[in-house]
C-alpha cells in the first residue's frame, strides 16, 4: 500500500547505480510505429484525449488556422474517425469517455456560448445545466460527470453533474475562490481537485457527491503551493506540497493522511501525474535545471525508469503498464522496468504519449511535416 512508499533512499545512489549500467535498469527497446488517426475532411491536426476499455477514442480534429477552430470526433477501436456534434455552434472538445462508451467535454451553442456537454455512444449530445460557461472534464464509470463554470461572482468553479443531469457546484474554501478538478473515482462517489484559498495559496483538496469539501494539504503556503494530480478508484489521491519552495511529491490516502514520495535527488522536486488501482504512482522528477526524469512510486520504493534522458512518465493502467516520453519520443515501461521507444509516424521525428487503456494500447500524437495528427500505438 502507499503506506509503504516512504522508504530512505541515500540520495543520487540509485540514479549513480542507473548510470553505470548496473543490472535491472531499463533498456530501450527496437521502436515501433503509430497508426496513424486522421482528421475530419477540411482539417490538418487532430489530438487524442482519452481512450476506454473497449478502445472507443475521442479527441478533437482542427484546421491550420490561428483560431484553432476545434471539432469534437470520437474513433472506434480500428481508427475510424467519426464528428460527434455540437450544440449548434462550430466548437467543441471531447475530454474524456467512460467504458460504456459515455463522452463528455463542451461545445459551443449557436451564439458561440461553452456549454459542459455529454455524449450518448450514438453520439447525440446534451447540454449539462449550469447558468454561465461550464466545460466538463472527467466522467466515472458510473456516469458522474465533473469539471467546472463560470460562477455569478465572476469565478471558476468546480461542478459535480449527476447521471440524471442535475448539477452540484462544489464547495470553496473558506473565503476563497476559484476551484478546479482534477480527477474522479470509477463510482463517482469522490472528485480531486484544487482550490485557492482567501490568501491566493492553492491548495489540493477532495469533494463528496454531496459537494463537501476536504483540505488535503492545510498550512501548505506560498508558491506552487499544492496540487492534486489525480484520484484512483480508492480515493488516494496523488499530488505534491511546496516544501522550501519546490514541489515535493505526495500521496493522500482515503483517510487523509498524507504520505511523502521520495525523490532520490536534492531538492525533492518531482511531480506526480498518474496513479492506478494499486496505488502505483508515476511522473517525473528533476536530477538538474530543465532535466526531467521518469519515475514509478510503488510499494518496492522509487524506481527512475529511464536514468540518462531526459524523460517523464503519463499515465499508467491497472497491470502496471507505464507511457511516457523520452526525448520528445513517446515511451513505454513494462511493469518490470523494461523500456520501448515507440516511435513517430513515417517522416516525423516526435511524438507524444499521453494516455493508455486497459489492454495496454497507447494513444498520443505524432508529428508531420506541416503539423501532428492523433495517433495509437496498438497493444502488443
């Protein structure tokens, strides 16, 4: 459990045991290439957001033009690209899609008004209630959406939709104001996010379905203050806290007890971005100035998967499968530390990993030679 994380570690040995090629460390392995997703007819770059069990993607297709006109698409598991619809106006993105294949995110209206909107796996759309602006940015399996609005009083805030529609707007600190979400669990039952006290300081919290909110990280002052990267589907939260100026890496388990993730270099600067069911954490952390590192928290301790590059790590899925970039190259770590470079599409040099589904197939982005297009890696 995350109880096991906070493990001593003599700080730099075991990045000096990475470098000098001892055994264990990860290797690259022979790359691979995406396939490649397209766009809607008209446009140039499209991106990938989120992919579910069933391989279901959504993302959104685009012109090359400065406005970045975006148009929310979805792709079935063989890569076929389809428009899902907006509520009258041009825009719109689709931010996430639980396994029953339910997509959410905004679109605009005829009047170029941003509306939160779910999408049903036929595709037909429908405005989620709230007075001002709103988008939606999370969905559990359950069909709880999350994300946030624009409040009367001129500020963000976070927001809680029901499966029947109807809206929460989650709590603030005490005379605070803007908050945001970051992450929900599969039954919807706690939401992750941010929130800003009356100070300015940034603070990472929880929220029940009933809207009640949890400081995770009180007394934490200053900048960057505290974030709270991610939830899994117990509750445990991953994030960071400032400590003499740098983010520290952090986990809350369900109880609110916080554990600290090690980091073996000085400062503990090392972000979180991902955590699984098994309470395995994964980001990167900083060896020097501009020179990030992949790393994996477990139960076994620190692991830096990928010691001479510079390099972070995205996302995990519930077998421990680890993406990534490496260089700017998408990656992926096995859960026994073994590295793939995955590759770029024919006459690209970069690509991005940014998310994985449960079968170990990884979506991301890849460069072109007049801009990228939203790619999949297929599970081996």
């Amino acid at each position: 459990m995350l109880s096991c994380l906070k493990k001593p570690l003599i700080v730099g040995a075991l990045l000096a045991a990475a470098a000098s090629g001892l055994p264990g460390v990860a290797t690259a392995a022979p790359g691979r290439v995406p396939v490649d997703l397209g766009t809607l007819p008209g446009d140039q770059f499209s991106t990938v957001s989120a992919i579910n069990a069933t391989g279901t993607m959504v993302g959104e297709s685009y012109p090359q033009d400065v406005r970045l006109r975006y148009h929310p698409v979805k792709w079935d598991r063989q890569g076929r690209i389809s428009a899902l619809p907006t509520l009258g106006g041009e825009q719109g993105r689709a931010l996430a899609v639980n396994d029953a294949g339910v997509a959410v995110g905004w679109a605009f209206d005829g009047t170029e008004g941003v509306h939160a909107v779910r999408w049903a796996p036929d595709g037909s759309v429908t405005a989620l209630p709230w007075a001002g602006t709103s988008d939606a940015a999370v969905i559990s399996r359950t069909g709880v959406v999350a994300g946030g609005g624009s409040s009367p009083e001129g500020t963000y805030v976070a927001l809680r939709w029901s499966p029947d529609g109807s809206v929460t707007r989650l709590a603030a600190l005490p005379g605070g104001g803007q908050t945001v979400v970051t992450g929900i669990t599969g039954d919807g039952a706690l939401i992750s996010g941010e929130a800003w006290d009356a100070a300015g300081n940034q603070h990472a919290v929880r929220w029940t379905a009933t809207g009640a909110i949890t400081d995770l990280s009180p007394g934490n002052q200053g900048n960057p203050g505290a974030t709270a990267a991610a939830i899994n589907d117990f509750g445990v939260i991953a994030g960071t806290v400032t400590e003499a100026g740098w983010p520290a890496p952090v986990a809350w388990k369900r109880d609110g007890g916080r554990v600290r993730l090690d980091w073996p270099a000085a400062p503990a600067s090392a972000t979180p971005r991902a955590i699984n069911r098994a309470g395995v954490v994964v980001g990167s952390g900083y060896v020097d100035f501009a020179e990030s590192r992949a790393v994996r928290w477990s139960a076994g301790g620190v692991t830096v998967l990928e010691p001479a590059r510079r390099s972070e790590a995205v996302a995990i899925n519930a077998t421990g499968t680890i993406v990534g970039n490496v260089e700017s190259v998408a990656a992926r770590w096995a859960a026994d530390g073994t590295e793939t470079i995955l590759g770029a599409l024919p006459g690209g040099q970069y690509s991005w990993a940014t998310g994985i589904g449960p079968d170990g197939t990884v979506i991301g982005r890849s460069d072109l030679s007049y801009g990228w297009h939203a790619v999949y890696w297929p599970a081996s």
